[in-house]
C-alpha cells in the first residue's frame, strides 16, 4: 500500500505466490502481509455480500469514481477499520473461488513516469478489489477487468496485484499511469515478491501466459526504453534498482528463496535473482506463513540475532516487522467441491507472535472481534488483541528471554495445530451437509476456531503480561515482615 503523492507515510507488503504443482496438496496459493506506514492501521475482516456491494464506487481517498455492473458475488475481504480515507479492501475470495490481493506497493522508473505520469484522481489499489474481485470468474478474468480499467482511467501509483482461482496464478503489474503487464506463474513454481516490479521476459506469442497493455511493445519501441538487444525484459525496462532497493527490497527475496531453495547461494543485495524458482520441496501453508513471519532467523541479519554485528542486525528490512498489520493466505484446494474448496487463512497484528485463522471462504459472516475493529486498543477485538501480544512480547525477544519465546513459540504451534484441526474435521464432516447449508455451516465452523485460537491468545496475553510483571524496573526485593 502506499499513499498519494507520498502525502501520508508510504506502507509496503511482501507477497508469495505458489502454483498447484509447487505445493503440498495441489492447492493454488496468493499470501501477503498488509504493513502499513506505522505501526498501527487497525484492520477488519468481513464478508460482503450483493446487498451491500455499491452500484456506484466513489473513493474518498483520490475521488476515483466507476459504476458498477450488475449482479456482483459474495466475498470476503480485509478492510481498514477507519474508512474515512478509503476502503482498502486488500484480500478476499468469491463465492466462484477467486482470490484477489490487492496490492503490492511498486515503483516506476522516472523516464516512464516522465513519459506516462500517473493519474491523481485513477484507480488505486484503495479500489481495487472492491471494483475487481465481486464481478470476476477466474484469475484470468480478473487481469482483463483490472487491465482495461487502468488502461481506460489510469492509476495513481505503481502495483503488483495477484489473482488465483483453482488452476491459474497470475501477477499483474502497473508501471506508469496506463501501462501494465501480467504473467502466469508457473504451476511447478513460487514467487517472492518485494516492492519492485518483478515481471522479467514477456512472450508476446505466448498468450496463455503472458498479458498486457495493448500499446506495451509499441510505448516501449516509441520512447526507446528497452536498453537489451534483444528480448523484452519488463523488469528492466519499467522498474528500479536504486541503491535502496538492495536494503530495502531484495534481501527479502533473497530469504525467501533461501527458505524454499536451500541449496541454492545467493547475494541478498543481488537485482539478478530470478522472479520466480522450482522450489526444493513442495510448498504448505505453514511455509508461507514462515516466510511471511521471517525476522532473517539464523543469519547475521536477524535484529533479534546474537551472531554477526549491531550493523548487520539492522542491515535489512525483514519481513515480518512491527508495521505488519494483517497477513493472508488465499488457498483455493483440489480435492473439493467449488463450494467447500476456498480457505482465507488471516493472520493480524505483528506476524511474528501470531497465528493464521482459517476461515472457509464460503460463508455468510465473520465473529464479532474480527468484523468489529474499533480505533482504540482492546483485548474484544482480535487485530489489537494481537498487537498487544506483540509489544509485550518484542522486548523479551530482543533480551532473548527464553521463557517468553518459548510461550510465543507454543502458542503459535497451538493455534496452527488447531487450525489445521478444524479444518481436517470440516473436510471430514462436509459431505454431509446440504449444499445450500454450506455457507451457514462454515459461518459456524468459522466462528468455532477463531474462539479457540483467540483464547489461545488471551492466555499468551496473559503469560506475557505474568513475566514481564517481574521485569520491570522499580522493583526490591520483599522484605521481612513489619
């Protein structure tokens, strides 16, 4: 996410996408984590259904304006709590088992911009899903509806915008304020994606796996910006690399990609590394939430780490860090009916100390303390109830505090354990039910884990709150009786 004309403090995201045949179960996966500009942006998790989707969307964010079709979809999505500037839907599925994350804060070169300036009243990602994801029926369709809405209106910044149904993943890109590109991940692969356009060669006789602009090979020939002989390179041609960038951005995929390819060396400061890779073992849900949790654990670079220097630990921006505020998991399975198969697992708060809830995306409502964020601090609602858990549990992480890590270490095991349960039951028991009694079921299925898991939490709260009572700095030790 970032802010208009850089007018509030500029957020930005990481994301993975994982193709069905790189992962464990055959499971299309798109997962990012939401970190905005400081370390609070409360966030809601609700389900909007036709009634209360608008026929006509007007942004109070840049004054974006669009009707809207007719006949919209259920869906699930991650808004901001405050409204006031914008909606900033950010994730969600429909009841066609489509997921949309929306967006991935990237960054246009200046001869582009200079050439196509972005447009200050276009769609932004504060749209987007809500525009897009109601009124789409696969991922491919979701890159054509958002394609011809910024080639016809312009957009107000640079993104990566991710759509997946059950067969396809797709990465579609911004750059400037009408040009766009998008790519097919290959189904045997995983992509980490940073805030920096990604998209390397693009195959214009390849539309199975490539879409774009209709103008991007002529814009590109025109203004003389593909600098390669030979090859389209969209990396090269429309993005950065600044010398930020290689503190900011690519050591997160480095990490990444270390997770998944072990094997295989790499610079973390290296512009060179490839968008997407084969991974070394096929993917789960539990390795995405790692990585999107990840500090830089054992290298020098972890700011919780005893090895290396005060240098290196401060080195790189991790992944997980205090301005995440949500993380999703967007996994839409195989091996089920349409209407069992898509699960919106969301995590929030600081992604380090938390645990991803699954939640059956085909359903009519969300608890209370998920739907319900107020703007002030309390333990009824799940996003401040994680943050919450997060800086009690920051500073014993920092004194590496054996008893508190291991507390966060069990209580995550815990909610992912009980996690997995529920849903392992549920596929179990589905079969069951009528298919019109679906939706209403995982509402109450939903509703059944997400108590438990937010228990779990109250007793890490607790646990936290019972150690750090001990640590605090007035302090003497009793004394005998008076």
């Amino acid at each position: 996410m970032i802010f208009l004309n850089n007018t509030r403090n500029n957020s930005s995201c990481t994301a993975v996408l994982v193709g069905k045949n790189a992962t464990v179960d055959g499971s299309t996966m798109i997962a990012r984590n939401e970190d905005a500009g400081g370390g609070i942006n409360p966030k809601r998790f609700v389900v909007v259904t036709p009634d209360r989707q608008p026929t006509e969307y007007i942004s109070t964010f840049n004054g974006f304006k669009l009707t809207l079709p007719a006949n919209p979809l259920r869906y699930t999505e991650t808004p901001c709590a405050d409204v006031s500037d914008g909606v900033w839907g950010e994730s969600g599925i429909n009841t066609d088992n489509v997921a949309m994350s929306s967006t991935e804060t990237e960054f246009t070169n200046t001869t582009v911009l200079g050439i196509d300036p972005l447009v200050d009243d276009g769609i932004g990602e504060e749209a987007m899903l809500t525009v897009v994801l109601p009124y789409i029926h696969s991922a491919r369709e979701g890159v054509k509806r958002l394609g011809a809405l910024i080639t016809k209106y312009g957009t107000c910044e640079s993104n990566g915008i991710a759509f997946s149904d059950q067969d396809e993943v797709w990465y579609f890109e911004t750059v400037g304020g009408h040009h766009w590109a998008a790519e097919r991940i290959p189904d045997n692969t995983y992509v980490i994606a940073p805030n920096q356009t990604g998209i390397q060669e693009i195959d214009f006789d390849d539309p199975d796996h490539f879409m774009y602009s209709d103008d991007l090979k002529s814009f590109a020939e025109t203004y003389h910006l593909n600098k390669s002989p030979k090859g389209f390179n969209f990396r090269a041609i429309f993005g950065e690399d600044l010398q930020s960038d290689h503190y900011y951005n690519t050591p997160r995929v480095w990490y990444g990609q270390r997770v998944l390819n072990p094997e295989i060396k790499q610079d973390p400061e290296s512009r060179s590394m490839p968008f997407e890779r084969v991974p070394a073992h096929l993917v789960s849900v539990e390795d995405v939430a790692f990585i999107l949790s990840s500090h830089y654990q054992e290298t020098d670079f972890d700011p919780y780490g005893k090895t290396g220097t005060p240098e290196t630990r401060q080195r790189y921006r991790p992944i997980g860090m205090n301005r995440n505020q949500e993380m999703h998991i967007l996994q839409i399975r195989p091996d089920f009916p349409a209407d069992h198969a898509a699960i919106h697992w969301l995590a929030e708060g600081v992604n380090i100390f938390n645990t991803p809830v699954p939640f059956f995306a085909n359903c009519l409502d969300t608890p209370a303390n998920f739907k319900n964020t107020p703007l002030r601090t309390t333990t009824e609602s799940f996003y401040w109830l994680n943050k919450l858990v997060a800086m009690l549990a920051d500073p014993f992480f920092a004194e590496h505090d054996w008893d508190a890590m291991t507390a966060v270490s069990e209580s995550r095991k815990f909610g992912f354990a009980k996690g997995r349960q529920a849903v392992t039951l549920a596929d179990k028991a589905f079969a069951d039910q009528k298919a019109a009694d679906l939706p209403r079921w995982h509402t109450e299925i939903n509703a059944k884990i997400a108590a438990t898991i937010t228990d779990n939490l109250k007793d890490l709260l607790h646990q936290l709150v019972l150690l750090r009572a001990e640590k605090m700095v007035p302090t003497f030790e009793k004394g005998g009786e008076m």
